[in-house]
C-alpha cells in the first residue's frame, strides 16, 4: 500500500497510469547510468511524437524570484527544448511576467534554454480572458492568455513543498502560474477565507488582542475598528495555540476547511488550463531535486530537506504528483536540515515529510483526490524506472570518451 492511500482514502475511479522515473542514484559508473542519460530517456517513453510539426509548445515553468537558484536547471531545460524541436514542435519557455522578465538573473535566456522566453499574460498581466469559475467566495478567474494560444503543454515542474498546501508539484505549476496575478493573489489564495472560523459576537476586543499574541507565526491579525480577526492560513502550522486560549471564549475554529478549499480550487484552476490543451498534447515532468520546505516564489535559497530523488514524469498529472510524492515519502525528512523557523515539525513519521513541515491539514496528497474527481486522472500509477541501479550495477559500460562536443584539448 502506498503512502497516500493510507493517509488519505479516497474513491480510485480510473487508472493505473503509466509513470517514468529516472533516479539520481546511479549502479555503473558509465556515463550511460548517468542521471542526465535517465532524462534523456525519461522524455523518449514519455512520446513527444503526438506534438505535431509545428505546433506551438509552451513549457510553462517556475522560473524563480530575486535570489531563488533552485529552480529546475538550465542544463535539463535545454534538453527538453531540444526534444521539442526534434519532434518538429516550436517550444517556448513561459512563466509570469516578472519571473521571465528577470529570469537572465538565474541562467534562464532564450541562448541557454534554446528558445524564446514569453511572459505567460503579457508584459503588463493584462493578456488574460476571464472564465466563469465559481467557486466559494471566488466569482471568476482569469486565465493566462498564452495557456489558451499554445498547442501543446509541457508541465516542467520544480518539485518542492508550499506553505499553503504543502506540497508544490505540476498541478500548483498551471493552477496558479496558468492564470494572471489578480486570479493567483487575491482569488485562489483568498478561498481559504470562504470558511467561517471566527464568531465576532463572542469575541471581545481584547480577548482577540489575546488570540494576536499568542500565535507564534504571527499569522493571526485582528483590525479593532471594524472588529475583524483574520487568520493567514497560509503561514499557519495548526499548532493550535490559538484554540488553546480560546478554549474558554469559543470563538474560533481551526479547521480542516480552512486548509482544503484552496487544494480543491487548486484542482479547479488546473484543469480550466488542461480543458484548452488536447488529452495527447500534455505532458507532465517533475523535478525532485533541491527539495526545499516552500515554494520557489520566496525568491531565495533554503535547505534542501529532503534528498534529491530524480525525474518523475507522466502523460497524467494526478498519477505523476502521487508519485512524486511517494517517492519523496519514501526518501523521507532531513530533520537537521529543517530551518528553525518551522517551529512545529511533527515527529509522527507517519505522516508525509510536506506534513511534518507545515502541519496535518495541509495534507499534500489532497489536491489529488480533488483532481482525480474532476476526472483529471488517477492516482493509480505503474512506476516504470529506467535505467535503474539494480539494473545497471551489473552492466559493462560501452565505450565512450570523456568529451563527445569539440574539443580544445
Ligand atoms: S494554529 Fe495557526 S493561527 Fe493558531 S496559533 Fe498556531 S499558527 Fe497561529
């Protein structure tokens, strides 16, 4: 039984989907056991060949912020490109605005990466067309206009944990980075709000002054003019502190809700995206390495906090981020390399490392149960690992120089 069906049960309604993984763990000391030889051959099983000549391919990736370099690297963007272009597609690399426009600052450049960088709506977020997405408190999103003109989706995926959901994979990659700033911030963010939690009748100005103060991650923030507490649910750990001096009043709830409704619109926003993309031309590609705590949007460095684990890619979103979740399961927490600002690491190993990191509401695994019931794909995956070190260990290594490009030496 893997990880998630007995952390989170749920109806399997299709499926299994076939996913490849190629490991960062190597048997043979032949470059042909190499991790980079594994993406090569990771993206040959994953079929380019229904991209069709000429088709306009957008690899919609995370290109970071300011200081953030762990992102997916240059090196293995390049080789994507050129699988794209061999498969007679027109790739171009897209992200938001801002992340393209200063994407030069971590290597990214159309001479790097082999083709153009194009912001995903537009040099000012206003080449966007709304959709009529209801949602809770949520009355519309607004798509990125490029998600709509491109033929073909390559989901290039940093895979990472998220404050909010606890885990960032290729569904969070399109939910958020597929739609315009104003649908990203204010809308899918602020859904977490939709749920009641907080009773302003039973709650006096000073005991919500109290419930400010005891929070740790000072997530809680209370306006005495109009009487309103709010709670970041973003930032919060459900450390509970809050309920605690609570407990005697009765005003506020933490809840499970609070944690969910962003996961499920999640689901929501995606597949608005991979509605505008035929079912044979999407591809999904995770890259598990430089694991850090939160997400690539904090525009910084942080501890890597769980081993490197490899390439994890499908033709189905749901089966490749169940996977890309088990495995990192498997690898586990790096408890030493936790920054002591996550104040509240859960020691039940029982639960995902994601969960241990940000608390037991933000269950990673949740958004995809949701897309599974969108009818997204299936949790059920075939893990079909290439070049494997079992596999190889044994091998005899065909020979090869040191340098196959043109030489100085
Ligand atoms: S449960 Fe969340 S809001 Fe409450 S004290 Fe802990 S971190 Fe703050």
């Amino acid at each position: 039984m893997v990880l998630s069906d007995r952390v989170y049960q749920s109806a399997m309604t299709s499926g299994p989907s076939d996913v490849y993984f190629g490991s960062v763990k190597h048997g043979n000391t032949g470059k042909f056991a190499s991790f980079a030889v594994k993406v090569d051959k990771v993206i040959e099983s994953l079929d380019f060949s229904t991209i069709e000549k000429k088709d306009k391919v957008a690899i919609k990736m995370h290109l970071g912020f300011q200081d953030g370099y762990q992102t997916v690297p240059v090196f293995f963007v390049r080789r994507i490109v050129q699988a794209v272009k061999k498969a007679g597609g027109y790739p171009f690399i897209t992200d938001n605005p801002t992340a393209v426009y200063n994407a030069v600052n971590r290597g990214y450049t159309a001479e790097t990466c082999g083709c153009p960088l194009i912001p995903v709506s537009g040099v000012k977020d206003g080449y966007a067309e709304d959709l009529d997405v209801k949602f809770h408190n949520v009355d519309g999103l607004t798509i990125a206009g490029v998600m709509r003109d491109a033929d073909v989706l390559v989901d290039l995926t940093h895979a990472k944990g998220h404050n909010s959901c606890g885990f960032g994979g290729a569904i969070k990659n399109i939910a958020l980075g597929g739609f315009a700033a104003k649908s990203r911030w204010h809308k899918i963010h602020g859904v977490e709000q939709s749920f009641p939690y907080w009773d302003s009748e039973k709650c006096t100005p000073e005991h919500a002054k109290e419930l400010v103060k005891v929070c740790p991650e000072k997530v809680i923030k209370y306006d005495e003019e109009k009487h309103k507490l709010t709670v970041m649910f973003g930032m919060c750990n459900q450390c509970m502190e809050c309920v605690k001096a609570d407990k005697d009043v009765g005003c506020l709830e933490i809840k499970q809700e609070n944690f969910s409704l962003f996961q499920e619109l999640m689901a929501v926003a995606s597949n608005e995206v991979l509605k505008t993309f035929d079912e044979n031309k999407r591809f999904f590609l995770n890259f598990a390495l430089d694991i850090t705590p939160a997400c690539d949007c904090w525009g910084m460095g942080m501890p890597n906090v769980v081993n490197d684990v490899g390439i994890i890619a499908s033709r189905d979103i749901v089966a490749v981020e169940v996977a890309t979740l088990d495995l990192i399961a498997k690898e586990g927490l790096i408890e030493r390399m936790v920054p002591p600002y996550y104040k509240y690491l859960s020691p039940d190993v029982d639960l995902h490392p994601f969960q241990r990191l940000h608390g037991k509401f933000k269950n990673p695994y949740l958004v995809t149960d949701y897309a599974e019931k969108l009818g997204m794909g299936s949790k059920k995956y075939n893990l079909i690992e290439i070049l494997s070190p079992e596999e190889t260990l044994n091998m005899e290594a065909p020979k090869s120089v040191s340098e196959s490009e043109p030489t100085f030496f």
